[in-house]
C-alpha cells in the first residue's frame, strides 16, 4: 500500500468494478432461457437540447458501423476460451466500458420476429452514466436531458470497435445497439452477470443502480462466459467496497471524484501553481507558422522518407485487430467537424467564466480527463492546408483536452509492443468524439466551434496544451507533462468564438525535474530524445528530440505497432488517487507544494523509480494478444518487443547527434511530391541554434531573429535563386 498500487496484482479484465465477488447462480440461465422473447422497443423520442441532438448524431454514425466484412482467415488466436474473454473483455475495458460480461446467446434472447443469425456469444457492455452538473452551471440544461442519450451513443462507439475487432480476427460479428439491433439487451445483461430483476423486471446494477446504458456484441467467436448474479443481489456497501476489493476501484475514491466540481477533473489542479508566462521561453514574434506538410507523418506520406516509410505510413499505428476495430469511427467523424451555426441569441450567454465552468463540466461528463482554456496565439495555427491552401486564423479561443492513455494498459506492455498503436488510436477517437459533440453543441447554440482532430486539425496542440495550463514542456521534446498523468495522453482541441475565461500556465518545476533526469532519453529505443541542454528552436526553448529519427521508428517498428516508450518509462506516469500508492501520492504532493526540495528530490526520485521497477512490464495488466494484421488478415508476429528498463545504461550527451529540421528545411507547402530529408544537413544545423540565454541578450541588443526561423514559401511563389 505504500510502495505499490492494491491493483498492481488485479488482472485487468476483472475492470474496475469488484464484480467478481458477488454471488452468481446458473439457474438464473434456465429461467431467463424459458421466459418468451420480448417485442423490439424502438429507439426512445429525441431529448430537447443542443447535447442530445449531438449525441444522437453520433450514435446514428456509429450504428451504420454495426456490421462489416469478415477478414479472408481466421486469426492464430489461442484455444482456451478464457483468453480469448480476456482479450475480448480487456479491449472493452480499455474502451471504458463499466462492466463486460460474456453469454451464450439462447432464443430468447431475440427479439420477437427476429431471425437468429448464427451468432453463439454476445459481449455485453455496460457504459456508466455521466454525472450532470449541480446548479447554477449552465451546462447543467444541456446535460440533463441527455444522459441516457449520451451513454447510448458511448455504447454504441465501444460496440461497434468490439465487433470491428472480432471481425478482423476473422469471425462474424454485429454490433447491436439500443433501438436498433435484432437482440434483448436487458435480458442479456442479465445472463452475462451485469444486472439483476428488480420489481416489474427493470434491472439494476449492484454497483450502478440503474444509471448506465447497454449494447451488445454477438459473433461466432467462442470464448468463456460469466454466471448470471444471483436474484436479489443489492447494492455493494460496506467497508471492503471502500477500501477496494481485490484491488478494484475503491469507493473511497469513487466518492472523492463525486465530491469535486463538476467543471473540475478528478486531479487537483487547482493547487498547482500558476503563473503569467510558461516556464520555457517562447519569443512570440519570431515562431514561425509552419505548413502542415512539414510534419513528419505527412513527410512519411509523400515519400520525403523513402518507400519503406510510404508503406507503412498507413498502417504503423492499425496493425493490431484491436486497432484496427477503431479504423472506421476515426475518419467517419472527420466530416462532422464542421457544420452551420445557428442564428439564435447568444445574449444570455455572455459571462466568460460562467461559459468556462459550463464547457468544461461538459468535456468532463462526456469523457476528458482534463481540459483546460486558452487564447490561440496566431503562431499556433498551421499556416497551410496539406493541399498548400492557406489558413487564416478564424477563432479566438482553444478548449485543450487531454485524454489519458490509461496506466494499467500501460503497465502491462513495453511501450512498443503491438497495443501502443491502439493506446494513440484510442485516445484520438475518444478526443475526436468528444471535442466533436462540443463544437455541435455550440454550434446549436449560435457560436462558431469546429474540433482540432489527429485527423484534422487546423492549429498545433503542444503550444495550446502548454498556454491552457494543463503541463509544462518536457525532456521529451515535443510532448507537454502534466503533474497528474505525467506524458501519457493525447490531447484534442475545439476552437471557438464562445466568450471564455482563459487558464494561466502552470509551474511544478518540471524544468529542474527534466534537467536532472535522463530516463527517457536512456529508455529510448532509437536514441531520438536529447541527454543535453535545451536550445532555441524556431523561437521556442525546448529539448528538441530527433523527430526524423522518431518517427522512423514509430513507423517501421517491425516488433510491434508504433512506439510509447518514453511515455511508459517517465517517472511521472504514476497514478495519483486515493488508491494510488502512498509515496507516489507524497512525491506528487512534495513536487507541487515543496518545489524548493526539488533538487534534492529528483536524484532520489529516479533512483528509486528503478528501484521500484517502475517501466518494467506487469503482467497482470497485459490483456491483449500479440497479433499482426498484414495485407488484412491477422497472423502471428514474427517478433514481438518485450523491453524492461536499463537502470545501469550509461551514455555520453557529447557523442549524441541530433539532427535539427528548422523552418528552412521543410518542404514547400504546396510540393505534392516527394521532397526527400537532408539529415546530413539537419545535423549541420545543431551549430545553427541559440540557447535560451543567447536569444534573450540577442533579443536586448534588437538583433532580428535567426534566418533558419523562415520557412519555405509555397512553391509557385518561391523567388529565383
């Protein structure tokens, strides 16, 4: 308890409710069998609001995804049945689903009229119901109406990726969604040990009640299945379920979450220390706008790194069936980030801080982790479309969200294995969805919003996650820590013209943190993250990694799917909660509160992470099986990374060669082709760069900025040589 986590031994399939302790009875089977099939319920009337359209909206795009093809083959998945749940169970949890249960699927269970399919097993998920906002918050109107709407449409997006899954491993599978699908949920929820008959029939959750939704999964895929609750089975209490069974969620900190704000996350960021400027120097005047065919991805895309690249460019981060089971929902919401405005008074809505509170307690309710306000420096905006088109900044105010990658998926693999890919997908499509239904809403109510996705965005994320005050920037490079979630999250952006009060940045002395610890840059796979000192890259004081070398690996990793390892490795992916370990919950306390011990701390921090093993691998927590799908059908790696931590690697910062891709050496925005990568040049351009120190006395003495912070200009406008 005070060195470790109670859930460091919990195996993650179990989730994160202690069902496995409650009482179950098989003749529950017999008479659920035996009762008759009920009439199909049609979907309910549409809610009034602006969040239930929204929710709807997105529901109905993830319905048309309910079914697909089945891969050619079928997958080398293990016999035992119990793994095949684990996997099965596991994908729904990282999903965040509540609670999973598996059943076989007997006639009953169809509804009446409807022909069964051939499908034996139904995957059942129960999504909990968001918390609506207490009054006084505008977002209260919105959300209230809406609940049972919104976990519909979160039941259908974790379905829809389940079957998409069980598909590509080469079994038919269909998604079937409340209002719309062939089977009996409720009674389902029943058989696979979700819920229990109350008076009348209605269920109820021993842990829930009656605040959740369903949706249901049924495929040929045969895999272990879960007693049915035994009738009567009330709600969990008492002082086990507070303290955590069995390393399940406590209720200790179940209700600490509830006790919060509604428009503040489950981390206490209202202690960190806030200041006027961000901790690292940014020369606002001098950062360049960059194309968005400057970003190594894109590069990989047109061929700028090789045919190799090219290839795998579209499939690095897909080529796991969890994976891919995400590959329709991401780019379907694509089209939907923009849409029309409504012509309505917005009048009632003119106090920003009440307009703040009211838009992160629906980023909350709807599934961020933290999420935090900003105004869009017109830096941060990309200054071309990948077609060359130029960008005009068009919204005054950036809502930044983080959504967390999630420890324990985390702990249990290398941070380069074939679940790293998913973790990044995950995390989009959750960001997307999110920031997707906000921007409706503010739309529907009269002001101008559209989501910043991986799909598609418009301005760059690191600059607004570091300005919204939810980090600092770190060892990593490009990647803003934040004390809570460490680097572990991905971050999406809605832009709007909504009157909003704005977020400070934060100071918890990351910079000296950073400064003296190394462990990412050792624990790198591809040597891309700096062991030295921060530099000035185009106008931004930063530890600038190797990004050519680093996406190389993300890419062509050929031992798993894509890369996280500085992500898993960072002493600050921790959890800090009421179950979390105490020394982790001291140290967190002390880097925010003691900053003055942080010189002395950060020695002893490291030394004992690795001590504590803190990076290495943790079984129980590795859900997933090792596949890889190629040319679309899933077969059994040829190699898989199982990489734990170097405490006694040694290095030499000198003998490190980073090369540098400054303004000037990105290609045209508007070159369709290939514009092949001068590394050689790129490692030149490290004598090209100021310190911090250097730029400021430059600065003082009005010496204009650096000629490398010059971009190239589009390529029919490029002047002669």
């Amino acid at each position: 308890m005070f060195l470790r986590s109670p859930s460091q031994h919990r195996p993650y399939h179990w989730g994160p409710f202690p069902a496995e302790a409650l009482p179950r009875d098989r003749a529950v089977i017999a008479a659920e069998s035996a009762a008759p099939r009920r009439p199909r319920p049609a979907l309910p009337p549409l809610d009034d609001g602006p969040l239930a359209r929204a929710a709807r909206r997105y529901r109905d795009l993830f319905a048309g995804m309910a079914d697909g093809k089945v891969a050619a083959a079928v997958a080398p998945v293990p016999a035992d049945p119990a793994r095949r749940a684990q996997d099965i169970k596991g994908g729904a949890y990282f999903l965040n689903a509540a609670q999973v249960g598996i059943c076989a699927i007997p006639d009953s269970a169809w509804f009446d009229g409807a022909a069964a399919d051939g499908a034996t097993h139904a995957v059942v998920i129960l999504v909990e119901h968001g918390r609506v906002p207490e009054a006084g918050n505008p977002a209260r109107d919105w959300v209230a109406p809406a609940v049972e709407e919104t976990g519909r449409m979160r039941a259908a997006e974790i379905a829809v990726c389940v079957a998409g899954q069980v598909r590509q491993m080469g079994f038919a599978a269909r998604a079937h969604l409340w209002g719309g699908g062939d089977l009996d949920p409720e009674r389902l929820a029943v058989l696979a040990g979700l819920a229990v008959r109350g008076a009348g029939g209605a269920l109820a959750n021993p842990f829930l009640g009656t605040g959740f939704s369903l949706a249901v999964v049924a495929s040929t895929y045969p895999m272990a299945v879960d007693l049915p609750l035994a009738p009567g089975t009330g709600r969990v209490r008492g002082l086990r379920y507070w303290w955590g069974i069995n390393g399940a969620e406590s209720g200790r900190e179940r209700n600490r979450r509830a006790g919060r704000p509604s428009h503040a996350s489950r981390y206490p960021m209202e202690q960190v220390r806030r200041v006027d400027v961000p901790t690292t120097l940014i020369l606002d005047d001098e950062v360049p706008r960059v194309p968005k065919r400057a970003a190594f991805f894109e590069r990989a895309l047109r061929g700028d790194l090789g045919e190799r690249t090219v290839a795998e460019r579209g499939r690095f981060a897909y080529k796991h069936p969890f994976a891919m089971g995400m590959m329709g929902p991401i780019p379907a919401m694509a089209p939907l980030q923009d849409g029309p405005v409504a012509a309505v008074d917005t009048s009632i809505y003119s106090d920003p801080a009440a307009n703040a509170r009211a838009v992160k307690a629906l980023s909350y309710f709807l599934g961020a982790d933290l999420t935090g306000i900003c105004r869009v420096p017109d830096y941060a905006w990309f200054s071309h479309h990948k077609d060359g088109t130029a960008i005009a900044p068009y919204h005054r105010y950036a809502v930044v969200m983080l959504i967390d990658q999630e420890f324990d998926t985390m702990e249990g693999a290398s941070g380069d294995d074939w679940i790293s890919g998913a973790q990044s997908m995950r995390a989009y499509m959750r960001g997307a969805e999110i920031a997707g239904i906000m921007a409706d809403c503010l739309r529907d109510l009269g002001f101008p919003a559209r989501p910043q996705t991986n799909v598609d965005s418009d301005v760059q994320q690191i600059p607004l996650v570091l300005l919204a005050g939810l980090g600092e920037m770190s060892r990593i490079g490009e990647l803003v820590l934040n004390p809570f979630v460490g680097p572990r999250f991905k971050s999406v952006v809605l832009t709007t013209d909504m009157p909003l009060e704005v977020d400070k940045p934060i100071d918890f002395g990351l910079q000296g943190f950073c400064s003296n610890c190394w462990k990412c840059a050792r624990e790198c796979p591809c040597d891309a993250i700096p062991f030295g000192p921060k530099v000035m890259f185009n106008g931004y004081e930063t530890w600038k990694p190797d990004v050519e070398r680093c996406a190389r690996y993300r890419l062509t990793n050929a031992r798993g799917s894509a890369c996280g390892r500085c992500m898993k490795t960072c002493p600050l992916n921790k959890v800090v909660t009421a179950d979390g370990p105490q020394v982790t919950r001291l140290a967190s306390w002390m880097g925010i509160h003691a900053r003055w011990a942080k010189p002395l701390m950060v020695p002893v921090a490291r030394w004992l992470d690795d001590r504590l093993g803190h990076g290495r691998r943790n079984p129980a927590k590795k859900w997933w099986l090792d596949l890889e799908v190629v040319d679309g059908v899933c077969v059994e790696p040829r190699a898989t990374n199982r990489r734990d931590i170097d405490p006694d690697k040694t290095w030499d910062a000198a003998a490190q060669r980073i090369a540098f891709y400054n303004a000037d050496a990105m290609p045209p925005p508007d070159h369709a082709g290939p514009w092949p990568v001068d590394r050689k040049a790129a490692l030149a351009a490290a004598a090209l760069l100021e310190t911090p120190a250097e730029a400021r006395a430059r600065r003082t003495r009005g010496g204009p900025p650096p000629g490398h912070y010059r971009p190239r200009p589009p390529a029919g406008d490029r002047p002669a040589d």
